[in-house]
C-alpha cells in the first residue's frame, strides 16, 4: 500500500497539483521578487530529495530515528538520517563507533540503490510535465530548465507552487533552488533548503559564502585549498584565472565559469518520454466485455485528467485484463492521430474490446500509454476541420475494428521510376505529390512484354501513339532506366505503353 500511493503520485495524479486554491496566502517578499524578476531567459531549477534512501527502503519508520548506510569497502558511509534522528544528535558523516552510542534508540537501514533510481526515473517522468528538459544529478537530483516554459506555465510562482504540490507526501522532506545556472542550482540546492535567484548579479553574491566544501573535488584539491587559506568560493574568485588553472587544472577553472554563467554548460539532457499506468480492482465475477464497461470509464477519465494536466497527448495506448488464474490478456490500440478527448478514446476502445474473447473471470484491469507533449508545431493538430476530425475517427474505429495490420496507406516516393513511385504507409499519412506526367489508375508491378507488328506496339489491335514523355533514372542506380512512355488506345481503351531505349522493345505499364 505504501508503494502503490507513492507511484500513484509519480504519475501524476495529485488532484491539487494544477488547481490554484482560492485560499492561498498573499505573495511573500521573496515571491514578489521573483515574479518581477521571471523574465530571464536562463532559469533552472533543481529538486533535492535526501530522504529518498529512506522511502526505497520500503520501511515506514513512523516518527522513529532512522538511517540509511551504505558500506563502500572498506568504507561505511551514513547516507541519511531523518529528521528526528538528527533532533537527537545524529548527522550525516558519523562514524560506525559513534553511530553505536545511538543503537539502542535508532533504526539502521542499509540503502537500496536500484530501488532509489527507480523511484528518481518516476519523479523525473512527473517532472516532464513542467519542463521538456529533465536531468536525473548525482541520484538524488532532479535538474529542470524552465525559462522556456514561464509563459506557459502562467509565471514562476505558479509552477513553483505547483511543483511543491506535486512532489509526494512520503518524501519526508525535499530542497529546491532556482538559479540561472544548471551548476549554481545543484550547489545551492545542497547548501540550504530553499533557494531562489534569478539573475547573476544575486547569484555570483549569494554563492560567494558558501563553503568549497559544497563543491565536488578531489582529495588533492582539498588539501591544496585549505593549504591557501581558501574556505569559501569567494576566496576561490579573487584568485588570479592563471593560477587557479595552474594549480588546480583547467576542469576546475571550467566548472567556476560554469557555476557563474561565464561560458554555456551542455549536459546530455534525458528528454525520454513519460509514461501513464493506472489499474483498477473488479469486484464481483466479471465474465463478459459489457461488465467492464465502468472500469474502462474510470480509467479514461483519469488518463484524460492526466494529459491535461501534462500538456500532452497520445497515440497509442495498451488494455491489460487480468484473469483469476494469473494470466492476462494485452489489447494495444493505435491511433492516427494524436488524441486526449475522453469520448474518443472511449468509443475506439469500446470497438477494441468487443472483439475479446474472455477466457476467465476478469479480476483487474491495466492501462499503460505514453504521452507525447503538444509543442508549438503540434498544436496545430488539435485545429482541424470538422470533416478530417471524422476522417480521422472513421478511420480509428475502422482500425478498431478489423485490426490496424489489416490496413494500409499510400504514400509517394520521391522517385521518377514508376514502378518505384509509391510505398505503403500507415493510414492517414500525409506525403507530398510530385509533378509528373499523367499517370495510370492502375500500374502493373512489373512491365508485361507486348507483341510487335512492322515495329509498332500490339495489344488486340493496332495502338495508337500520342503525348510522349521520356523517363531516364540516374546511371549510379542498381538498375537503371531509359524509357519513352506513350499513351496508347484502342477499342480496348487507353492504356501506358513504353519503349525501352535500349532494346527497342515495348512494354505495357498500366491502364487507365
């Protein structure tokens, strides 16, 4: 149950997290500042979770000390410790013979590593419906670029108070730092619990006080610093540039540049796309497709809430139906085109299902989509016509109905070989037409060799030649072509006839 709420809240369905209250308190000083100061373009903003090695654990420690270790050999590091162990003395650092002075009043957790990637991958994929640019930093870190995302998020006050109700309740307690830099917001996120800059003037000031010990460097580097007499980043910016790359190596000169916003910081950003599950319990014996009409329901809507809230939208989505025997059923639907109306996506589905066959009692029913945000250029899609909108969902029903593999589209080839022209596709593919000469309805996949008579073309009966029109590919291709294409006709009708240069033989391609 534990788990189930946590992963409920990672995928987005906190009913407060987009809804403003209407009883919210009246902006704080540093709220006004921020508003007035939004309009920059580079603002970042990084979550900081140190109770996330407690919540992976799996263990509730209701209000009890605890911490989390973890034994690098031959080392044993403290990870974490909450906040009531810190109340009574406890601090991240300790060595195991002072943590043993608290053994008889605390709880010792050893730290589960996967599990704390897998719980940062579910928040980071909530994260993408703030900001498209999301980066998993040193475990525990969310990295967000949101100075591209202010206008649509209605101003930095109101994402940051949205973020803040997103973030689940079993994180017992989080940091948050908003600078313009990627660098400063990692540091200062680690530094204090709530951070928020938004120029570099307040930046390169805030962060002169802070201790190099917040900064990650190597054991030489350390010593070198305290040799020096250096102890806050201040100290390390009134050094002369050549002697700190000197002394120190060019990464670190590179990593202040980056930290004040001197040169650009690229980082390899994940932009992977977020996923929606959600499941709903049967009860009582469900045996038929009818009796599931109200699970599908549920979940629809709450997908419908979903991509709302995100932004987003979808084309594709997955059924699961669990049996009483353990075994399940998948029912993947896939769409034409980008969707997140709740009537839609139920009618489609509603055709989908019908075509089950239930081998058992259904006991619980799954569904898994992955949405896709709506940018500026997608946008347009939700701006069609009354006409493509029914074309569009003719053709889903009718893929709902007798199967997507059953249908195809066509599409054309950028190609001036006729038989090379025209390639399947998906339905409701758009490709471009090209300008070329009139062409057949129907073309033969392969040229069908034609009796001559005093040289000239034969097919029940004399051909007569008009409109011709020479078609030569390129001398690099496999096999290329050098044609004279006419459109011939006879009582027989029009037909498209040609000549190969090269053999003088002729050919017919395709009627009309």
């Amino acid at each position: 149950m534990y788990q189930n709420s946590f992963v409920e809240h990672a995928i987005g369905f906190r009913s407060d997290s987009h809804i403003s209250d209407p009883h919210d308190h009246s902006l704080t000083i540093a709220e006004q500042k921020l508003e007035n100061n939004s309009a920059t373009k580079n603002l970042w903003i990084a979550l900081y979770f140190p109770s996330l090695p407690i919540l992976a654990t799996g263990q509730s420690h209701n209000n009890q000390p605890t911490v989390v270790y973890e034994t690098i050999s031959p080392n044993f590091l403290l990870i974490y410790a909450n906040i009531t162990a810190q109340m009574i003395g406890i601090k991240q650092g300790m060595s195991p013979s002072e943590l043993s002075a608290f053994a008889p009043y605390i709880k010792i957790l050893k730290r589960d590593l996967k599990k704390e990637q897998l719980i940062i991958k579910k928040l980071a994929a909530l994260a993408n419906a703030w900001s498209p640019t999301v980066m998993i930093a040193d475990h525990l870190i969310l990295l967000l670029e949101i100075g591209s995302t202010l206008r649509l998020h209605n101003g930095l006050t109101s994402l940051t108070r949205r973020i803040e109700r997103s973030i689940p309740n079993e994180l017992e307690d989080y940091h948050i730092a908003i600078t313009p830099t990627p660098e400063s917001a990692k540091l200062c996120v680690k530094y204090t619990t709530h951070t928020y800059l938004t120029d570099y003037t307040q930046l390169v000031s805030y962060i002169r006080d802070i201790s190099v010990d917040k900064v990650t460097l190597s054991d030489r580097q350390y010593k070198l610093l305290s040799d020096l007499g250096i102890k806050t980043i201040g100290d390390i910016f009134r050094l002369q540039r050549s002697g700190v790359s000197q002394r120190f190596g060019f990464e670190f000169l590179n990593y202040i540049d980056r930290l004040t916003g001197k040169i650009i910081d690229p980082k390899p950003f994940s932009k992977s796309r977020p996923s929606f599950y959600a499941d709903i319990d049967l009860e009582g014996e469900i045996s038929t497709v009818q009796q599931l009409s109200s699970g599908i329901t549920s979940l629809l809507m709450k997908l419908e809430q979903y991509l709302t809230k995100s932004y987003a939208a979808i084309n594709q989505l997955d059924w699961y139906f669990y049996y009483e025997n353990n075994c399940y059923e998948k029912l993947p639907i896939r769409l034409n085109q980008l969707q997140r109306n709740f009537v839609s996506l139920y009618r489609i589905s509603e055709l989908s299902i019908k075509s089950l066959l239930l081998s058992d009692v259904v006991i619980n029913i799954a569904l898994y989509a992955r949405p896709q945000a709506i940018s500026e250029l997608d946008n347009t899609q939700f701006l069609i016509t009354a006409n493509e909108s029914k074309k569009y969902e003719f053709l889903d029903r009718l893929c709902a109905r007798i199967g997507s593999h059953t249908i195809n589209g066509i599409r054309c080839n950028a190609t001036h070989k006729p038989e090379a022209a025209w390639a399947y596709c998906t339905p409701g593919n758009k490709s471009g037409f090209f300008p070329v000469g009139a062409r057949p309805f129907f073309i033969f996949k392969t040229p069908r060799l034609l009796v001559t008579r005093d040289r000239k073309p034969y097919f029940h009966g004399t051909l007569k030649l008009s409109k011709c029109e020479r078609i030569v590919t390129n001398w690099w291709e496999q096999y290329p072509i050098k044609r004279d294409y006419y459109i011939a006709s006879n009582h027989q009708g029009q037909l498209w006839v040609f000549r190969d240069i090269g053999t003088k033989s002729w050919y017919i391609h395709g009627r009309f």
